[in-house]
C-alpha cells in the first residue's frame, strides 16, 4: 500500500477539507483534525499540517494538491519537485499556456491542450517539446499533427480588446488569468464526460494570485489546477499547448499584416519601432489600435520616428 504525505497551510486544509467533505469519517486518529474514508484511498489531516494519504488511489490523490504543498513519499527517497514530476507527468492531463504577451504586434493566444495516458507517448514522439524552443517552420509543421491527436480550445485577445482592458487598468497579469481560465473551461466541456486528472498551467503568477484574479468570474476551473515553473517540462499537455498557442499566433501575425499591408516582426526591439513608424506614416497612428499594444514603448518610439522622417 502506497503511502504519501503533503504538508499544508491552513488554506489547504481548508481546501481539503471541504473538497472531501461527502467521505469524512467520525472516526480520527490521535492529533487528527479530519480524516477521509473512500474504498481506494484514506486521507487523514493533522494539527500539524501533515496530510496522510494511504491506499492504491494514494498517489493519484496526492497528485491534486501537490502544487500547493510540499511532499513526501514515505515509501522513497523523493525530493518534492521530482515527485511532483513524477505523479503529473503520467497522469491524463490538460495543460495551458499563452504566447504573444511580450510581442508588440499580435494578440496574446491561451492555448489548452488534453493528453490522456494512452497519448502521452504518441504526442511526445511528435517531437512535442516547449515552443520557444522551436522555430516557426516547426511549429507550423508539428501543430497540426497534434491538432489531430489532442482535444484542444484556444482563446485570443485581439489587439483591439486588449487596449480596452489595458485602459480599463487592467494588468497583463489579470488578462492571461482570465485568458487561461476561459480557456481550460472551453476544453473541460469539449471533453466531457472525460475529467482531467490534473490541470497544469506554465506558471506566470502563484496559485492563489491567479486565483485572486479569477474572483469575478462566473465559472471558475479550480479543481486539479497546479501552477508550475517550466510546466513544459512536467507534462507533455503543456507543451503541446504552447506550440498550439505559438501556431495560431503566427496565422494571426500573418493575418494582420495583410491587412496592414507589411510583414509585421515579432517581439519588441527596434525593428518593430520601425515598422509601426511605417504604419503610422502610412495609415495614421489610429491603425496601430487593431494590430498592436499601444501601451508598449514602442509606440513613443515609433511616433517619434515617423515625425523625423
């Protein structure tokens, strides 16, 4: 029988708690504050913040909140970032991630992807990995084929949209949130009655910080989330989530620059100054609103140089 426990903060054995409260038991251990009863796991939560999970399901269940705790198996050696690796990475799982948040051009795109366990090998033998990794006659060769194995949803804030939440006083950070959590609900629902055993987004924010953002929102994925570092590297879902991303980016970079009538370069450097002083003088200062985040300094840059020449 497999043995693991997590050590929690207040908020997390709240989050249990309430969780699991349809299976508590009446009968606790010496020092336990709850205790969980189902036929493939028992769960028991002490004063001291250790949470004991036992059973054939131990793992699996750990596996749910090991992004907010650390952890331990008391049957192995583990560090807690190599189990937590090790209980995502084989689990059927939805990841998520964004592009085009630090490009000057373009949307920003959240992309989510459902890699079950049977395709975990086949989607990594696609040659599957982070997308910044990747150049763009990669991405737009690999997409596609993942595009065909996995469920997927994608969300993206146009340039227009994205000025207006700026103005609004909206932080960038708040927009990939609701981005991201509009997004996994797309994809929840496309794949139902199949359920994710965990939902693993490429951290840019904390958990509770992401969470935080996402307090208006009618519908909020909370279930099985986990906010990882280097999400990619954790599970293929996400990696295949931020090639899927980077793809519809480019058709949408693509997009507006016929529109534009220029080839408009990605991210942030001198380059994009130029070729938004080219549009500028061109079309007017109002055509940057629908291909740009006029909020950058390289709008200042570029008005500055349209007025030289």
């Amino acid at each position: 029988m497999s043995n693991y426990v997590i050590q929690a903060d207040q908020q997390l054995l709240d989050a249990l708690r309430a969780h699991y409260q349809d299976a508590l038991s009446d009968r606790l251990p010496a020092g336990a504050l709850f205790a969980v009863k189902r036929p493939d796991v028992v769960i028991t939560a002490y004063r001291s913040g250790k949470v004991l999970f036992q059973g054939k399901a131990a793992e699996q269940e750990a596996a749910k909140w090991i992004s907010g705790a650390s952890a331990s198996n008391e049957t192995a050696d583990h560090q807690p970032s190599a189990l937590a690796a090790h209980q995502l990475g084989s689990l059927s799982a939805i990841g998520s991630d964004e592009v085009g948040t630090g490009d000057y051009f373009g949307p920003i795109v959240v992309a989510a992807a459902y890699v079950d366990r049977p395709h975990i090998a086949k989607i990594a033998a696609l040659g599957v990995k982070d997308s910044k990794q990747l150049n763009d006659e990669a991405i737009k060769r690999i997409a596609p084929a993942i595009m065909e194995t996995a469920p997927y949803a994608v969300t993206v804030l146009d340039n227009a949209e994205y000025n207006r939440w700026q103005r609004s006083g909206m932080p960038q950070t708040k927009m990939k949130a609701l981005l991201h959590n509009r997004t996994l609900a797309k994809l929840v629902d496309a794949i139902a009655p199949a359920e994710p055993e965990a939902i693993i987004i490429d951290e840019f924010l904390k958990r509770d910080s992401y969470f935080r953002y996402l307090s208006d929102e009618d519908r909020i994925i909370r279930e099985r989330v986990h906010c990882l570092p280097k999400a990619e590297s954790v599970h293929v879902a996400v990696a295949a989530a931020s090639i899927i991303a980077r793809y519809v980016f480019l058709e949408e970079m693509e997009r507006l620059s016929r529109a534009v009538g220029l080839l408009l370069p990605k991210g942030a450097g001198a380059i994009v100054d130029e070729a938004a002083a080219r549009i500028i003088r061109a079309r007017g200062e109002e055509a940057l609103e629908t291909c740009a985040k006029l909020h950058f300094a390289n709008t200042k840059k570029a008005l500055a140089i349209a007025k030289r020449r």
